[in-house]
C-alpha cells in the first residue's frame, strides 16, 4: 500500500470517532492490548509521560514535549485528532512520521488488524508505540483521546501522569457529573507512578485524591505550589511570571497566547520538576520550549493568529469551558467588532455553546465536512433563538471569506467550536 491507500484502508475498514462518534469507541483495553502484544509489548519499550484532562491536555502535551525536545532529548509526541493529516498525531522531535512509514504498518499488520477488528483510534495508538519503540525515543509524551481508564492510551506505565482540567464534554460516554467525569480521568492513576492535578477545582479534587491514596500514588495539585501571573501579550507571546514556593520569581515566555495556558502551565512546571532526576532541564531549556513550543512540535488551532487586517484567530475550542475559557482571552484584547465563525457536531448541545459566546458579535454559521456536523442552518436556527445572529454557509472558507469582506480592517475575525471545521481552512 501507498499511504493514501493505507488510511483510505483504515477509514473504511474501522470505526473512526470523528466520522461517527461515539458508535465508534470500543470500550476497554483488550483490542489495544492484543494488538501491542502482536508487536512485541512496544509500550513497555520507551519512558513516557501520560496527558489527561478534559480542556488544556493538548496544549499541555506540546509544551511537556518542546521542553525535553529543547533539553536534547528524543521526544516521542501522540495526540489527537489531527487537523490536516493523519502524520501529525505521531511525531518525534516535532516530525511527524513519514507517510511512507504509516503505509508500512499498515501493510504490514493488515492481517493482524482484521483478525483484531480494532478501532481506528487502536490501530494509531499501536501505530505510535511501535514507532516510538523503534526509534528509541529517550521519552513520549503521550495524550489521552477520551476519558481515561478505558481508553487506548492507558495500557503505558508512565513516570508521571498529569491531568488538565474536568470539564462537562462527552457526557454521554464519561458521565453527566464533574466528579463522573474525574473519575473516568482518574483512570490514568497507577500504582506508585507520581499524578500531578493542574488545576484544583472543589468538584472534582476528593476524586483524584482517593484513587491516588487507593493506587498509593503521590499526588500534587501544582497550582497550589505555583503561582502563575499575567504579564500580558506583546506580539503573539503571552508573557508570565511564576513564583514557586515563595522562591523569586521567574519570567517565562509562552507562544500559546491564550489566557487559559496560564491554567495549564503549573501542570507542566510541575511536571519538569517532579521528573528533574530522571529527564534533567536547565531553565534555559525551559524558557525557550515554552517560547518556541509552535515551531518545535507544530501545534496550530490554540488562539493561534494567522492573518492581519482584520485580525483572524482560530482555536479548536469544542466544548463550554473551553469556549468560555477562550473568551476570557477575547476580551482582553482591543477591535472594533468581532466576526465569530463557528461550526459544531451534531452529538453535542448546540444551544450551551452558543451561550458561552457573546451576543454582540456577528455571526457565520458553518459545518465541516463530516456526517457528525451539525448542518449550517439548524445551527444558525439555534442561534437565532437565544441572540446570536448571522447567516448560514457551506463550509468554513466560505464563512471567512464572507467575514473578511464585511470586517473592518480594525476587528476580529474568530473561527472556532470544533476541531473538523478549523482543519478545513485552507490557509492554516
């Protein structure tokens, strides 16, 4: 097979979330597990670090791997989706890995996959370890894809887990409750391997912390050890000042300029520091993964700018706390008007999402290319309903374009609410 036979093959043959949704999960480990052994048990091959949480583990994912990249180690990076192709949910010191490779794999275990009847999300996550064995990475950082305990990622043993945040996504499958949901993200928490808990929030920290005491795993809550401050933006870079258990401050830059990383940013600190006598990092190291981590790991769709007058910004914000969260960095910033471009699928509540954003600005409805999302004009019909006003269109470009010819060259064009539509822009 080429490579664009061999994910033509997987697409066809598998069940792909993104493509049908939850009909596509195949709860629990054994399919993973099966497969792995086939390939020699590659997870037990390589050190790694596991990212969970509900809103921030991506961004999270990048920061942890542009840090060790910058320190000169070999850094294995999965995560997922992808938002232009397949390559870039497996990548090593920022490369994604060759198509050629995927093509091989595939290939070369076909039968293995038929016999296993995995799901799409299974075979990449085999894919990813076997890469990662081979190539000898020195550590992985390695994503969640949803929930926690049953899911894929979960057959490692880290040197550390980190969780982001709990936040309501995926209630139909993690639960309709914070703590439900920690739960479920607290399915990463092994035996003696340290946890650390980004962000404290009331509803959910009891949850971590028993089934850290129950696995008798050391646990932090790094935003009780770090302080994070707001410096501001100056082109592009969020600049910060952290204090760690009263010591001086420190100035970090970060190229993610969103408000939020600030949340997620004490997870990653302690996270270096907790690892300190196996993965060592100078501050040095530190301070330029941070400010580099986009030409580093290749990370796009976080507050991410790409165009000028009007200002656009996308960010792949899918579900209400991250849209909230995103807001909260919007408004801090000066335009004359804001344009908001916004697409969503079908299998989550439209009207909270649309909530979550603000009544004055002018809107463009759109939806992706996918049989998950959510048609242009039922979403405009929900919109229209609680205040946000706008007209429908085909796909995402044709939204921007429409916002660009409106727009003033002084305000901001916002293209956001799921992942599949910003993948779609042509220009990103």
């Amino acid at each position: 097979m080429i490579f664009s036979e061999a994910i033509d093959y997987l697409y066809s043959r598998l069940p792909v979330f993104h493509r049908i949704g939850s009909k596509a999960l195949k709860p629990g480990l054994a399919n993973t597990l099966q497969l792995c052994a086939a390939l020699g048990n590659p997870q037990t091959k390589f050190r790694s670090i596991h990212v969970g949480g509900t809103n921030g583990k991506g961004s999270t994912a990048h920061m942890l791997a542009a840090v060790y990249q910058s320190a000169g180690y070999r850094v294995g990076l999965y995560t997922s989706p992808h938002l232009k192709s397949f390559t870039e949910r497996i990548r090593i010191n920022g490369q994604p890995i060759a198509e050629e490779d995927v093509a091989a794999f595939v290939t070369q275990y076909q039968s293995l996959i038929e016999t296993v009847e995995p799901s799409f999300f299974e075979v990449s996550v085999a894919m990813a370890f076997d890469y990662f064995a081979q190539a000898a990475v020195n550590v992985a950082i390695v994503e969640v894809g949803l929930g926690g305990r049953l899911d894929s990622t979960n057959v490692i043993t880290p040197l550390l887990s980190v969780i982001t945040n709990i936040g309501y996504d995926h209630t139909d499958i993690l639960g309709d409750t914070l703590p439900a949901i920690a739960s479920e993200k607290a399915g990463i928490i092994k035996p003696g391997v340290p946890v650390v808990i980004s962000e404290t929030q009331p509803e959910t920290a009891p949850v971590f912390s028993k089934k850290a005491a129950d696995e008798q795993a050391p646990i932090l809550f790094a935003d009780t050890r770090y302080a994070v401050l707001n410096d501001g933006l100056s082109n592009g870079i969020r600049r910060v000042r952290v204090t760690r258990d009263g010591m001086p401050p420190i100035s970090l830059d970060l190229a993610l300029a969103g408000t939020y990383q600030l949340r997620n940013l004490p997870g990653v600190l302690a996270t270096v520091d907790g690892l300190q006598s196996l993965l060592s990092v100078a501050e040095a190291d530190l301070q330029y993964g941070l400010r580099s981590v986009v030409a580093l790991t290749g990370l796009k769709g976080r507050f991410q700018q790409f165009a000028d007058s009007p200002r656009v910004i996308v960010d792949t914000a899918h579900n209400e706390p991250g849209l909230q969260a995103m807001m909260e960095t919007v408004a801090s910033m000066d335009y004359s008007r804001l344009h908001i471009i916004m697409g969503v699928v079908s299998d989550k509540p439209a009207g909270p999402l649309l909530a979550a954003l603000p009544s004055r600005a002018i809107y463009y409805f759109c939806q992706a290319d996918s049989p998950r999302a959510l048609p242009a004009m039922l979403l405009q019909t929900e919109g229209y309903a609680i205040g946000r006003h706008g007209e429908s269109y085909s796909n995402v470009n044709v939204a921007l374009e429409a916002a660009r010819e409106e727009a003033l060259p002084t305000d901001l064009i916002l293209i956001t609410g799921s992942n599949y539509v910003v993948a779609e822009l042509t220009d990103l």
